[in-house]
C-alpha cells in the first residue's frame, strides 16, 4: 500500500499490522529523513549468492531506531523498522 498515514491509522485502530509499499518524491520531508537514518544507520547486511553461474550480491538495510524522522505531528507513531 502507499505511504498514507489516513491508511495506516486505520490498519492500525483495527489491530493489524502493515508495510508501507515505498515513499515518494511527494513526500520529500519524509523522504530526507529516511535518506539520513540510512545515511547514518549502521545497520547494513549484504547476501552474496553464487547460482546459475553468476555470483550475486543482495543489500537489506532494517533500521529500528528513528533519530532523524520528524514526528512532530505523530503521523508516524506506530512505525517500527523501515527497510531498504
């Protein structure tokens, strides 16, 4: 699903859980912010596979802890990880 805190809140109130799908150039704010927690995140894993005669190399970066998302307004309260 998008990156809609409208949406979320209702996941939310209904006691699920949820991934938001990507943020957008729209969202520039949010956006910068998530650049700098990565930026500044140590937090990185690297997968390297060999397989079909080829060597590939996957990046998953999980962040658990926000010290650069503004959260003023509490839009994103319930965030947990954010994934790239």
């Amino acid at each position: 699903m998008g990156t809609q805190t409208n949406i979320a809140n209702k996941i939310i109130e209904n006691k699920a859980d949820y991934i938001l799908a990507a943020v957008k150039d729209n969202q520039k704010q949010l956006l910068e912010d998530i650049k700098d927690e990565f930026k500044f995140s140590e937090s990185i894993e690297i997968d390297t596979d060999i397989g079909h005669g080829r060597i590939e190399t996957r990046k998953c970066s999980v962040i658990s802890e926000f010290k650069f998302i503004e959260n003023s307004d509490n839009k994103w309260n319930s965030l947990k990880q954010i994934v790239k």
